[in-house]
C-alpha cells in the first residue's frame, strides 16, 4: 500500500491528490516515449512500456528502435539490452533520490521541490547529483510528461500515454526472460 506522508489538509494537497490517484489506479501500465534532447536537437527517441506495481516492482521495456528492458525489484535492478546480449545487475543504494521515489515517497516536502497546482506540475532539483526534473500532469492528475535538463544541456524527456489501470500481472511479469547467451555484469 502507497504511504501518504502528507495530510489532504496541508498546503502538500495536490502532491496528495496525485499520490492517492496513483495508489487507486496501480498496478498499472502507461505507454511511453523517451527522447533525448541535445541543445535543441533530438538525438534519441524510443518508445515503450512502463509498468509500476509499487515502489518495489517497476518494469520499463523499451520496444523500439531496440529492444531493452530494465526492471526495480525490491533494493536490486536488472537491465537487459538485448541487442549488445549484455545483462547488467546490482543495487540501487540510493532509490529515495531517483525523481519517481522523491515525487511518491518524500516524507516531507523540502526547498528542492516546488508545486505548481494551477500548471499541473513538481519541480525537482537535487543539486548533489545535478538533476532538475519537471513532472506535469494531465487532468486526471497522472504524469503526462516528464523533464530532465542535465547540466551539460541534454534534456531527457519522458511522454506519457494510454495508462492501463488495476491491470492483473502474471506471477513472474517482474523476472527477467533472457533469450540466448548473455554477458552478465555485475555491479557492487
């Protein structure tokens, strides 16, 4: 079950408001497209799927141009790219400070974030790793679009649609099918 840290009453209503949406709609499924923006050129676009049971189970399959797949279960990730025949596997040792962590499970809301409730959007700069993300929200309060500007000047841009709701997930949907022999990497 989604923790709510924030009470409806407090002046933290619409990060609430998006918190219970995304507790009532999960485990869910949303179609995505990621570009990579390098000043001002798009570089990189994919598309894919995304799939978020909790904060411990969260798969991104990246379908085209190329078939990649990176999975968060519990503390560890897995990331599979299948046309380098590579798998990658480790900890995440710092999930509290990843954008999608900060936005459902911050405690409190610091001077790093600011709310924008009449543009739909959270600001997030977390100045030790140099990230500032903006995330909007459609009407139904569900991420519509996501900004990462990265110091260098490379933005990466996260486009939401067609969310799939309450959506049943096979028993293994979160373990990695590897086909063919791989490299495996594995990071301390």
């Amino acid at each position: 079950m989604l923790s709510l840290f924030l009470s409806p009453e407090s002046n933290s209503d619409f990060l609430y408001k998006i918190r219970k949406k995304i507790d009532n709609i999960k485990p869910f499924s949303v179609k995505f497209t990621n570009q990579v923006i390098n000043d001002s050129i798009l570089e990189i676009e994919e598309r894919g799927v995304m799939t978020f049971r909790d904060i411990e189970k969260i798969k991104w399959e990246y379908l085209e141009p190329d078939l990649k797949i990176w999975i968060l279960s519990d503390d560890s990730f897995e990331y599979y790219d299948v046309e380098d025949e590579q798998v990658t596997r480790g900890k995440l040792t710092k999930k509290t400070q990843l954008w999608i962590f900060q936005l459902l499970y911050t405690e409190e809301l610091t001077e790093d974030i600011s709310i924008d409730t009449k543009g739909r959007q959270i600001h997030f700069v977390n100045e030790e790793e140099g990230a500032d993300f903006k995330i909007y929200f459609n009407e139904d309060l569900l991420p519509d679009r996501i900004v990462q500007k990265d110091p260098t000047g490379v933005d990466i841009v996260y486009i939401f649609s067609e969310y799939k709701k309450n959506i049943i997930l096979p028993e293994d949907f979160f373990k990695l099918k590897i086909e063919g022999e791989v490299d495996i990497i594995e990071l301390k």
